[in-house]
C-alpha cells in the first residue's frame, strides 16, 4: 500500500534558533532527511473537525514514518510546522501548519 499511495517526497528539516545579546532570534533550517507520503490540501475542515483539532491547518500528510509534534517539514517549497501527528489505521496523519515562507534564516525580535 505504502509504495502504490506515499508518492511525495517530503523533507524533514533540522533546525536552531538562537538569540544574541539584543534579543533578537536567528533561525536557520537545515535538510536532515526525506520520507515518503501522501499529501492533501482539500477537505482540511473536515479533518479538523473529525480528529477534534482546534487549530488551523494547511497541510495533511499520511506516512508510515515517526514524524513527532513541532517538527518542521518542507514540501514543494513551503515549510510547515508539525501541529500534530495522530495514529490511524496502519499509518500516521500528520498535520501542519505553514512555518516560514522559505527555508532560510530569518531574524526576528524575540518576545
């Protein structure tokens, strides 16, 4: 089932934040790995409200891969934080939000 339905290749991404003496916070992502799965973008409503999320979505990705709470994953571009990662059935749905519009540093005051 995995090889015929996990067709997309999706980046699991490394990534430090540091703060310096100003406050100010430095991101920097890195690609660590890649793994397959199915991605959706449509009926993501409906997902929420059939797993009881109450946060918003953009992405649902279903894998057979450990994918943990917080990581951060890269897909045709666009970086996504992980916003959860539920068992179902013989695989993972894994949830996310969109992160950084690149994968690159990105400087911000910390709060």
């Amino acid at each position: 089932m995995a090889d015929t339905f996990y067709d997309k290749s999706i980046k699991l991404l490394s990534y430090t934040e540091e703060v310096d003496d100003e406050g100010w916070v430095t991101v920097e992502t890195d690609s660590s790995t890649t793994f397959k799965g199915n991605v959706r973008f449509d009926n993501l409503a409906q997902i929420q409200e059939d797993f009881g999320l109450d946060e918003e979505i953009d992405i649902v990705i279903t894998t057979n891969e450990s994918i943990s709470l917080g990581n951060i994953l890269e897909y045709d571009g666009v970086t996504y934080r992980v916003t959860s990662a539920i068992p179902y059935d013989t695989h993972k749905l894994i949830t996310g939000k969109k992160w950084l519009t690149e994968p690159t540093s990105l400087t911000s005051p910390s709060a």
